[in-house]
C-alpha cells in the first residue's frame, strides 16, 4: 500500500498539497464529495443561536438545509448511477431504531410539529451514513476526509475566540447572535476520538489536535466531554502491547492535572468556592445541577407507559415539570426509556451493541486508513454511550452522531482499487 494510503495525515499543514490531492483523489471532484469534506468544520459551529445569513438562519440550515440538501444529492446520483447506492454493514439494524422513533409518533402523547421536527433531527445520522458510503469511494478520498475532520479543530477554536472575544452571547436566553459552550463542545468528540485513533501511525499532529480538543472542552466548562476526551486513549481498540498503555494512562494523567487547574473547569467543579484542590474534589459533593433529584421523577413518570413509552419529544414537555428551566432528561437512558419504553430501549441498546461488534470485527480485516477510520468510529461510539449517562447526545445529532455516520459509511464501504470517475 503506498505511504499516501497509510499515512492520512501527510497533506496536513501544505494546504496546496491538500488541494492537489483533492484532485488526485478523483480527477472531477463531486459536489457530494466536496460537501462532505465540509460537514466537519460546519458541524463544529453549528451550536451558534440566532445567527443569520442572508436572511437564513445558520442553525436551521445546519440542521435541516444540509440533510435535505444531501438527500437531493444522493437521489441525482442514484438515478444516474444506481450502483453508487451502498450500504455498511449494520444499516439495517439502524433502520429499526429509526422506524421506532418515527412510529412512536402514532401513539405517543406529543403529535405536533415540534416532535416531527424531533424525530427527523433524530434520524439525520443515517443519512449522513448514505452519504458518505455513495460519495468516499476510495481510500485516498477516506483519506482527505480524515484531514478534513482533524482540521475541523480550527473552526471549533474560532468558535472559542469568537465567544471570548465578546462578539456573541453565552446566556440561557440570548437577544442576540449567541454560542452555546457546552453542547458546541461536543462536536469536539468525534475529532479527539480520530486524533487518538491515528496514534501510533502518527503522532505529532494527532496528539496537538487531541490536546486542543481537551483545552478547548476544559475552557467551556463541560465536565462531561472533557472526561471523555481524557479518558478515551485508554479504549484504543488497537493498543495492545503494554508500552502503549502504559503512554496512553501517563498522558491522561498529565492531562487530566492540567485541564483540572484551568479557571473555567475550576469554576465548574467548585461553584461555591471558585477553586479547590484535587483532594477537594474527593471530598466535595459534586453538584448534579438537579440531575440526581429530577431522574426517579422521570424515571417513575415512564414506568406509567413501560412497553411502547410517551413517544418522540414527550420528555421535552414533561422534564420542565420536575427541573426547572431544562427541557431533557440528561441521561439518555432514562430519555429513552420515557420516549420509547423498553421496546425501544432494548433496540436502542441491541444497535449499538451489534454495531461496535460489526467495527471490531471490520478493524482485525482491516489495514491502513480504514483501521484510523474505524478506530475513530469505535472511540466516538464509546464517547457517545459515556455521554448518554449524564447528558442527552441524541439532542447533538448536527455536532456529533452526523459526522460519525458520515466517517462510518464512508469507512466501511471506501474501496481499496477503484476508479472514482467511474
């Protein structure tokens, strides 16, 4: 396999070289495949509130505009070419878990526009999956995509500097153009898991990158992603000598001790005092934000429909109800369980599962660019069930699932020889 096969990160840093690469990747680059090139960087900035363009709202056009708009795509290239039409190992099961959510709209207690809404923003992932199995079709163009989300951390670092440097609100009810810290640090997530997944192949870039990602998550204040993003070296699905685990817990304990003095995160773990040492951490009472104390009301509330649930976007109406001024469960478990009931918790359950096994078993046939590929996908997998206990992931579908479906269909199904003028 050549070096440009094996070391995707070797156009990084030369942007002509990115550019000319591009083109080699295939001799008329698609639109398709140019957008989804793209898709990292704009999910990294889609947690900006009140943001217009020309009239359009830019978070609207995030998550709506850019589904519709892949659909179209895909439908022109499929009734020219119906063989460009692939699917990844998994789909289906994924179909099942989609069918669900849009079936709990015929008995569930919430029918309005809000849950349509819900249970499409829900479903994106797999078309974002479609996408980038029809338009990565070789492993160079896996390749550039690869870059494409390792250079994402840019955007997410403009979104840091534009929120720092006052050109936009942090609030929970914004007049105006606003960012969201938290949820926005959760696009960080799925680029910290393929820096780490590139390591050992590389090491350098990757490691800058995964720092980045923790720094940028420890300046924003959330516990949660900052947690995940440390600890996700030691999930590597390909570290197996013990050298290699040994680096991976010094570096996340290194880690872990600088982004723990940062002021933010400081601020974040001790609200009443402003800063405290680690053994006060061990001490202390960490606030749940009301976490502990709304979730066996939740909990209780769905056991009154066990089987089928409340349906899609119901938790939205009732958590105010039992936590002031928040809308969902944080723990997406106990969301599910409310919304869809233990049918659609087990399938919730049953996909992941069945879909990490599928990646494992891809990553052992597997070498080169598609092992990084996969790695990455096992890694954010890994990161979105650690989130799902203490947060609401499925509410960051455009910032997190979106472009881990988009790399996973692009993974399984990017083939080693092909002519991709075909």
């Amino acid at each position: 396999m050549s070096s440009s096969t094996t070391s995707p990160v070797s156009e990084l840093g030369t942007p002509a070289n990115f550019f000319q690469a591009l083109f080699t990747a295939g001799h008329k680059p698609e639109i398709g495949y140019l957008l989804a090139l793209l898709l990292p960087s704009i999910a990294a900035t889609a947690s900006f509130q009140h943001v217009r363009f020309g009239g359009i709202n830019f978070l609207t056009f995030v998550t709506s505009g850019i589904p519709f708009t892949l659909v179209m795509l895909m439908i022109v290239k499929a009734g020219l070419d119906p063989t460009r039409l692939r699917i990844w190992p998994g789909i289906g099961a994924w179909i099942v878990w989609y069918g669900m959510i849009w079936f709990s709209l015929l008995h569930g207690v919430v029918r309005d526009g809000d849950a349509v809404k819900h249970a499409f923003e829900m479903s994106t992932p797999i078309l974002f999956g479609l996408a980038g199995a029809m338009f990565i079709r070789t492993e160079k163009q896996l390749s550039l995509l690869l870059d494409a989300m390792l250079f994402a951390v840019v955007a997410a670092l403009g979104c840091v500097a534009i929120w720092k440097l006052g050109f936009v609100e942090v609030s929970l009810f914004p007049t105006g153009p606003a960012l969201d810290p938290r949820p926005h640090s959760m696009s960080l997530l799925p680029i910290a898991a393929l820096s780490i997944a590139m390591v050992p192949t590389r090491m350098v870039i990757p490691v800058v990158v995964w720092t980045l990602c923790l720094l940028i998550s420890g300046i924003e204040g959330s516990r949660g992603v900052t947690l995940c993003i440390l600890v996700l070296p030691l999930f590597h699905p390909t570290f197996r000598g013990i050298h290699w685990k040994a680096l991976a817990a010094v570096m996340v304990v290194v880690m872990a001790l600088i982004v723990f003095h940062l002021p933010p995160m400081q601020a974040r773990l001790f609200p009443d005092t402003g800063s405290g040492t680690i053994s006060d951490l061990f001490t202390s009472k960490q606030s749940g934000m009301g976490r502990f104390e709304a979730w066996p009301k939740i909990f209780e509330k769905a056991t009154e429909t066990p089987i089928l649930g409340h349906g899609v976007s119901s938790a939205f109406h009732y958590v105010p109800l039992v936590w002031t001024k928040m809308r969902s469960p944080h723990n997406e478990f106990i969301g599910m369980f409310y919304e869809f009931g233990l049918v659609g918790l087990s399938i919730y359950v049953s996909v992941f599962v069945y879909q990490i096994v599928l990646i494992r078993k891809k990553i052992r046939e597997s070498t080169g660019v598609r092992v990084i590929a996969l790695a990455a996908v096992f890694l954010s997998f890994i990161a979105f069930n650690f989130m799902a206990c203490t947060d609401n992931p499925l509410s960051s579908n455009v910032r997190f699932l979106n472009p881990v479906f988009l790399l996973m269909g692009a993974a399984f199904c990017a083939e080693d020889n092909c002519d991709p003028t075909a």
